[in-house]
C-alpha cells in the first residue's frame, strides 16, 4: 500500500513538472514582437510613417502653452536636480554559518534639502532598515544616516555627506 501511494505521488509531481515546462516552452516559443507583425500588414508608405512615429524620442516643444503652464514646465525643471531616490537594506545572519548578508529591503524617492546633505523623504520608506543608499540625480551614490523622523506625520531626515555641488 505504501509503494502505491509512493508512485502515486511521483506521477503527480512529474505530471505537474512536465506541465510546467511544457507552459514555459509554449511561451518562449510563441512571443513574437508585436511591432513586427503589424508592420507585415501595413503598406510601404504606412510602415514608413509607423516607424517615424516610433523613432522619434525628441519632445515635441508646443508654442500654444499658456503661461501658467510655461511657469509650471519651468519649476518642475529647476526641481529635478533635487529629486533622489532611496533604496534600504537590512542585515540578516545566517543560522548555520553566522555569516551577515544585506537583504535589499525597500526603495522610495526623497528629496535633497539643503547643500549640507539634508534628504527628506517618507518615513515608511526607511523604517526598520539597518542600512539606507541615496542615488541623486547625477546618479551618485551615497550612503545616508537618519538624523530625525516623524513617524506620525510619515516624514524622515536623512543626512548624506557629499559635495555641496
């Protein structure tokens, strides 16, 4: 009875195993790219115009903005200097071999407030991280320290130690 229940098991296990590889092969194998099977039925002329439309990564610029807006498009690219990105880890020791091993834990985005080193970002973002990395958008890396934290408001200071620049 137990062999019977053994082999049972095992039929099930290779059944659901070849099921699963059979789904992974039917999908690799049938993924086309999209962009070339419409351009199998479009015209010469209307291929050309798709594939323009496509290439072209070049904003349009629009004369036809008001100045509210004109006003807004030019604060928002004063700010994105500022605009940073915060990702956190934690520490984990490992139960047979003690060794410590950073988890990647968590990412956010933060704000750069002052030329000391100041990030403001969310608290939920840092909250039970061992470690914290601020990218800027000169794509630098630094490693940051909580300085303060307002978890009732969702807020928390970061100090990195990078150029004043």
């Amino acid at each position: 009875m137990k062999n019977f229940k053994f082999f049972r098991i095992l039929f099930w296990a290779i059944l659901l195993a070849g099921g699963f590889m059979a789904g992974v092969a039917w999908n690799s194998g049938t993924s086309k790219d999209s962009t070339n099977e419409k351009q199998q039925f479009l015209t010469e002329p209307e291929a050309q115009e798709e594939q323009s439309e496509t290439v072209s990564s070049t904003p349009a610029t629009r004369s036809d903005l008001n100045a509210d807006e004109k006003e807004t498009i030019a604060l928002f690219e004063d700010a994105a200097p500022s605009v940073a990105f915060i990702t956190t880890s934690n520490l984990r020791r490992d139960y047979w071999t003690r060794n410590v091993t950073e988890i990647p834990r968590g990412s956010g985005s933060a704000f750069v407030w002052d030329k000391k080193g100041h990030v403001i970002t969310n608290y939920h973002v840092i909250q039970g991280a061992h470690r914290a990395q601020v990218t800027l958008a000169d794509q630098s890396s630094w490693d940051a320290e909580v300085v303060g934290a307002a978890p009732d408001k969702d807020l928390a200071v970061l100090k990195i130690k990078a150029p004043k620049k």
